[in-house]
C-alpha cells in the first residue's frame, strides 16, 4: 500500500547559505512530501519570497503559496549588514497576497490533522505562532536544522534568535533536532558542483548559479545543513537519533545562543542526530536534484 505524502510546511531563510535552496530542490523532487506553503524568514523576506517563488517558477510549481515573515528577532535587532547573498534579486513576481508567516502557520496548521514544520532557518516565525496559538503545539511536528550539543559553539539559526528558540524547544512540540554535529560532515566537493551544473535542465542551471554564487561569495564549499536535516522525511537509514534534553542558553557573553545537553535532568525533550552517513546522503541528495 503506497503511503500518503507528508503534509509539510517549509520556514526558511533561503537566499544567504545556498544549503536552504538545496533542502528546497530536495522537498520539491520528493513525491514522499506534499509542500503546502513556505514560510520566509531573517531580513530581506520580499527579496527571500521573490527568490522562493522563481525557484518555484522553475521546479514549475507555482501552485505552492509563499508568505513573509519577521525581519527581527523577538529582541533586539538583526546585523544589517548581513545582507543575504547566494541569489541574486529577482525583482517582484506576481503571487497572491498572504498572510504575514505566524498567522499563515497557524491557519496552515488548522486546516490538517497534523502537520510537519520543516524549520531551517530562525526560529521567530514559529515562535511567533506559538506564543499567538498555543493550541497549535500537539497538531505540530518540528523537523529543524540548528544547535548543536558536543561542542560549545552557538549555530546561526539559534543565536540569531535565541529566545524564538527556547520558545520552540519549551512548547512541548515533537522535534527533531539535526545540529553542527552531524551537518558538518556533508559537504559538496567542486566536482560536485560541476556534476549539477552540467546535467543541463532549467533546473539545475538554477541550483548551479546559485551554488557558484555562494562559493564565491562565501568563499568555502557548501555545507548540506538544511537538506541533511529534511532528509529524515525520505530516508530512516542516513541518521542516528538519540533522546536528548536540550536547554536554550539566552545569557552569557559567550554562551548565549548555546544548546546545551542537560543529562542531568533540566531542559526540553528532541529527538537529537548523533551520527550520519555522509557520502550515501549526498548520493541520495544529488540523484533527487538533478531530476
């Protein structure tokens, strides 16, 4: 009997790290996910939704809703200078008008049984409809890239908003963490990058634009962050899961954006990757999006 897709919603910050924009060409080559709508995140998200619905355009899937959302964190004020910068500016495409993305998530989330929130980018938005509608949390199921626990380093998508994140970790939401622990250890080569390039569909001529873009602009090659942590929806064999109790640090002149492994007792329960496959996950990732 074949299964059903998996309702998803995607919460994004795609047009900085080019990994987003992978998790994306991932998601929408997987006939396992049904994308009921994206989410843009952290600065610039007209220039992120415009960015989101060319992408759209090109995987000729425009039926797919994209709605903005926060341009700062729940305190303070996001470094303007950050300006993201693996995409050029596609201008404005048409798209209906939405919803601003809290409210669009908590009416995405009305309408299904239940719903998988794929959570790649800052926390705000989601924290943002959690703390409007609480009651959203059982029907929710959060499948997030961020944080990591074996080394005292904060990741981008929690210290850029961390009191979004302890929101999200302390709602009691079902969520699967995939951190620095396990991303760092996919990579794409440049014969990768290559391999992309010279398949020769609009679609590829896209994501190799893109990935040219952030290697030169960024000056390393792309980490698979987002799409190691969206792999979990397709593939149960590339990861090891462990059950954890994750603390969002928000002091500290060192430790703010931290989460921390609280074995001995305090902290909110995720279901943490500990361990992963690196090279049969990027062979999986590259056959989905040459597609």
């Amino acid at each position: 009997m074949t299964k059903k897709p998996i309702n998803i919603l995607i919460d994004t910050d795609i047009g900085g790290d080019v990994d987003d924009a992978l998790a994306l060409a991932l998601a929408l080559n997987s006939p396992e996910l049904n994308i009921v709508g994206i989410t843009t995140v952290y600065l610039a998200n007209e220039w992120r939704a415009n960015v989101t619905r060319n992408m759209l355009k090109v995987f000729g899937r425009e039926d797919i809703p994209v709605s903005t959302g926060a341009e700062k964190p729940l305190i303070g004020w996001w470094d303007e200078s950050r300006i993201p910068n693996s995409s050029k500016d596609f201008g404005i495409l048409d798209g209906k008008p939405l919803p601003c993305a809290c409210d669009y998530i908590i009416q995405t989330v009305e309408k299904y049984e239940t719903l998988t929130i794929a959570a790649i980018g800052p926390l705000t938005n989601l924290a943002l409809a959690i703390a409007k509608a609480p009651y959203i949390v059982p029907k929710i199921k959060i499948i997030m890239m961020g944080g990591q626990i074996t080394k005292a380093h904060p990741e981008w998508n929690i210290v850029c908003d961390p009191e979004a994140a302890r929101i999200v970790f302390e709602s009691g939401a079902e969520i699967v963490m995939t951190g620095l622990d396990v991303t760092n250890r996919c990579t794409f080569t440049r014969d990768d990058i290559e391999y992309v390039k010279n398949i020769g569909n609009e679609r590829t001529n896209l994501l190799g634009e893109m990935l040219d873009t952030f290697c030169e602009k960024f000056g390393f090659l792309p980490v698979l962050h987002d799409p190691l942590a969206l792999s979990y929806l397709l593939w149960d064999d590339i990861m090891t899961f462990a059950d954890k109790k994750i603390l969002v640090e928000t002091a500290g002149d060192y430790s703010r954006g931290l989460t921390i492994d609280c074995d001995w007792g305090d902290g909110y329960p995720v279901k943490a990757a500990i361990d992963v496959k690196p090279e049969e996950f990027k062979k999986r990732l590259l056959d989905r999006i040459i597609q």
